[in-house]
C-alpha cells in the first residue's frame, strides 16, 4: 500500500494499480489447485508477483528455485510464484515495486522512480 495509487481488492488477497481506466493486478495469493476438478484455494504461503517479462520470469525461476516457482496455470504469463517463508521483507519490497512498475502508467511509474 506504500506504491502510489495502489488498491487492495475487497473480495479476495490482491493488489493493484489503475492504468488506463481499469485496474491492473501486480500481486495476489495464489489460488492452488489442490483438488483435481475442484474450485482453486487460496494458499497463504504464496503470492503470485507480475514479472516485467518472460525473460525475467525464466532468470528468477532458474536462479533461486528455492523461492520462486510455477505451474502450467501461468504458463506463458509474466508473473512468478513466490515462497513467502523463502524470500526476506528486502526481497519482497523489491518484487513488489518491480511488479508495480510493471502495472502502473509510465507517468507514475517516472514520478515514483524520480523520488526513489
């Protein structure tokens, strides 16, 4: 909530930026599949984070295997699956302002990185 603009969801774990007139998400729980055939759960212990690209999805997974994943859920979709109990409050800040930075318009985007 520390990002300019940001808006938590009101029904379910997920935060976004508005862009263009609608609001583009950056960061929500992940809804696991643990049931064949049954409805996705939120699992508290992970939270999907957009990545600017695939390219950097790829070095993430293959760098730290240890706190970032995937499924074949997001294949193809620039975001990441993070172990939250893997990744320090460091790392989750820089995750969290990357993805943001991903979401949010350019104009804010430029404000928040003049500030920084």
């Amino acid at each position: 909530m520390a990002l300019p603009e940001v808006e938590e969801a009101t029904n379910h774990f997920a935060f976004s930026v508005p862009n263009k007139g609608k609001l583009k998400g950056f960061a929500w729980a992940w809804n696991e599949r643990v049931v064949l055939k049954r409805p996705r759960v939120p699992n508290p212990r992970v939270l999907a984070v957009r990545v600017a690209n695939q390219g950097q999805k790829e070095a993430l997974l293959s760098a730290e295997p240890e706190k970032f994943f995937t499924e074949p859920h997001y294949e193809g979709f620039p975001a990441v699956l993070v172990r939250l109990e893997a990744v320090s409050v460091a790392d989750l800040k820089v995750l969290l302002a990357e993805a943001w930075r991903c979401m949010a318009p350019a104009d804010l985007s430029t404000k928040k990185k003049r500030k920084a």
